[in-house]
C-alpha cells in the first residue's frame, strides 16, 4: 500500500489523497474472501464449499471476489495514507475506486482533517474569582446540617402539623366526583413545605391534627403530566394518622464527640473550618477553569468541520452508554423506557460538543504556539497518577491508553496551565 499523491483542496479542511493498493495486498485479500465465502457456492462437479478458488474466477469471472477485498483493504490503506501525508484525519467526505485488476487497485479519497487554529488573546484573559474566605456563617450552617443528619423523627402528640413536620396520612382525590387512577394511597408519608405535591396540598394540611379527617379544595397545573387532569379543580379526602418532627441533637461537647474523633466543640469548628476552606477551594478552581474555558471558545473564530461535532456527540453518548452499563441498563432500554429517540439525546449534546472540540482545537493551538513539549518523565507520571486513580498497574494502563495520545492530552493540559498562569483575576 502507497500514498501516490496528497493536494490540498480549495474547500477548507480538506485533502485529496491518490492511494494504491499493490498486488501482494489485494491478493492476500482475494484468497481470505474466497475462504469466507467457499462455504456458500456450489460448483457442478465439487461438493459445496470444496470448489477450488481458480474454478469460481473461471466460471464468475476474475473479479469475483474483488469489491469484498477491496471493502476490506481500503480502510487500512487509507488511515496508513493520512499517516504518511502527516494528517490528522477526523473524517471522510468521498471514496472513489480507479483502477482494478489482479495487480491491485488505486482508489481517490477527500479527507476531512483537523483544522490547525491560530489563537490569539489567551494571555490577559480576565476572570473574577469565587471567594475561599471561611466566614462563621458558613461554619455554623455546616453544623446545623451535621445536626439535621443526625436529628431523628419524634411523634408529636400536642399541637397541629407545621411546615417542615412529616406526616403520615390517607388521601383520595377526586376530579368531577369522580375517584381517578393514582390519587389514593394510606398510610403515606409526606414532608410538609417540600413541594413535591401539586401547589396548595401540602399548605392545606398545616393547622391540622393527628385523628381529623378533612378535605381540601385544589387545581391541577396546567402542564401537569397528566392530561385528563391538567388545568382541572379537583377534591382529596385526607385524614392524619401521626405528625413527626424531626428533634436536634443540642451542640456541645458530647454532641462532638458523638459525630467526630475530636473531643470539644472548639476542636471540631476548626475541623470544620479545614473542611469548608478545601470544599471552597475546589470550587473556586473549578468555577475558575470553566469561566477560563469560556472565554477559550470565544477566541475560536475559524470554521470547524462539522464531522468534528458529530465525532464528538457519539462519543459523548457511548460515554452515556457505559454508564448505563455500570448501573446495568443499556442505551436502548433507556430510550424504550423513558420514550426519547436517540436524535433528541443528540441534539441536548450538540452545544456541549462544539464547546468541547473547539477548546480542545484552541488548546492544541496554544500547545503549538508556545513550543510545549512533553517529556518520558511526564508520561511515566501520568501513567503513575492514573494507574494509582484506578487501583491498577502502571503496565496495565499502558494496554488501554497509547503514549502518544497520553501525550497530547499532557500537553492541552500544560497550555491550560499557560492559560491560567497569564489570567489576570480579578
């Protein structure tokens, strides 16, 4: 397989390549199809599947096996192709087969490549920063949640529900007189204030007590989910079998001790402090780089072949898929069962990846310009870092991700270093 002729065409990004396939190639190619499909010919004169592979070219012609072994080379004289032109290919746009014959093929291909940006203003980006001051607000509201995951749930006998008590109660909803499907249930436990019932059910609750039986006046959103109740007046019954609230643990010493290795309650408000002051710095770091990154694809000006944002969409949903693997769903039972068409999932990933193709184009332009080099010394570390991330071995990192593009992610991220070492914050 060669590379005969590479030409940059007048359409941006991309390349026309002249590649030929020699005759050692294409008739290895040839035999191997003829093996797959022996099995499947009858010839007068030889069992099935025994014909000689000379017998079927004679009876079929010479071609009889060429566009399989020509579907089946291609691929791979193209992609040594690209490599050999020193493209970085993203795509392919046409495919055309020349010459055929026993001493190969030559076929021409226009390949789509990665642009090479040119960025500019990447140094000077201004940023406002989140504050990382631990103030004794934010101390005391981290100790009022510790204490709420710690309260535990009393029965209130001696006054009426409130906002923020849970209660167990039976209710049925009517609509036109009429008892409908899912508006009943005992014994049902609801938080009051939570809002997770249609507008003005749990505020109709508050005020009353345990034992009463009672029935509210309410109205269906208009974009409830259900359309034979949307927009409608409906009635519940509803009867309160128990109120509980929750009970706070009181904040001392013996509190303390309870919910951490410290002995007083000074000890723990500087643990907490730590706590908070890492929390906040994360956060800032983060809040940080994404408005960095922002501003990154505000720079990018060029035009983006659109394969590159297709690329990217696919990837980000077989990421989806994974993911509903390791929960033991798979992409299809979840369309199946919520009733999106995978297009839908698509097109809510279409913005997301353009934003990441042109930050990571704008990066690698930033790479460039800067003259970033990496080194073995980083890959090894970076191996190190990730094999120590996934409890596995240095070596067995290596089998899943190939130095060289280990490299190129180590060296976006040095030219987001050079980013944020150059950002003016403010």
């Amino acid at each position: 397989m060669s590379l005969t002729k590479s030409t940059k065409l007048e359409e941006a990004n991309k390349y026309e390549l002249e590649v030929a396939v020699d005759k050692d190639t294409f008739s290895n190619a040839t035999t191997r199809v003829y093996k797959k499909q022996v099995k499947n010919i009858n010839i007068p004169g030889f069992r099935k599947g025994k014909a000689p592979k000379h017998i079927i070219e004679r009876m079929y012609g010479k071609n009889v096996f060429f566009e399989d072994a020509i579907e089946e080379t291609y691929p791979k004289a193209l992609s040594e192709a690209t490599l050999e032109a020193e493209l970085k290919a993203v795509g392919v746009d046409d495919i055309k087969i020349n010459d055929v014959s026993e001493d190969g093929y030559s076929f021409t291909a226009v390949v789509i490549v990665a642009p090479e940006l040119t960025v500019n203003g990447y140094k000077g980006i201004e940023v406002e920063k989140l504050s990382t001051e631990v103030t004794d607000e934010l101390v005391e509201e981290e100790l009022q949640a510790v204490r709420e995951r710690n309260g535990r749930m009393v029965t209130v006998e001696d006054r009426a529900a409130e906002n923020g008590d849970t209660t167990v109660i039976d209710f049925e909803g009517f609509c036109e007189g009429e008892a409908f499907e899912g508006g009943k249930a005992e014994n049902y436990n609801l938080k009051l204030g939570d809002g997770n019932f249609i507008p003005g059910f749990e505020e109709a609750i508050v005020g009353h007590s345990t034992g009463e039986e009672f029935t509210i006046d309410v109205k269906f959103p208009e974009d409830y989910n259900a359309e034979n109740l949307a927009g409608k007046d409906a009635q519940f019954k509803i009867k309160i079998h128990e109120i509980k609230s929750k009970e706070l643990p009181e904040v001392d010493d013996e509190f303390v001790k309870d919910v951490s290795e410290k002995d007083t309650l000074d000890e723990y408000k500087e643990e907490l402090k730590e706590t908070i002051a890492k929390r906040l710095e994360e956060k800032a770091d983060k809040d940080f780089d994404d408005k960095l990154t922002d501003a990154i694809n505000e720079l990018v000006t060029e035009e983006i072949p659109e394969v590159m944002y297709d690329n990217e969409v696919r990837d980000m949903l077989n990421e989806f898929d994974m993911r509903l693997r390791q929960q033991g769903m798979d992409l299809g039972t979840y369309l199946k069962y919520t009733g999106m068409d995978q297009g839908a999932i698509e097109a809510t990933y279409k913005p997301q990846a353009e934003k990441r193709v042109k930050i990571r184009l704008a990066l690698e332009a930033i790479a460039r310009q800067e003259k970033i080099e990496v080194t073995e010394e980083d890959i090894e570390n970076e191996y190190k870092k990730l094999a120590d991330a996934y409890s596995m071995k240095p070596e067995e990192v290596k089998n899943f991700i190939a130095a060289e593009a280990l490299g190129e992610d180590i060296k976006v991220e040095k030219a987001m270093q050079v980013v944020r070492d150059n950002a003016k914050v403010k």
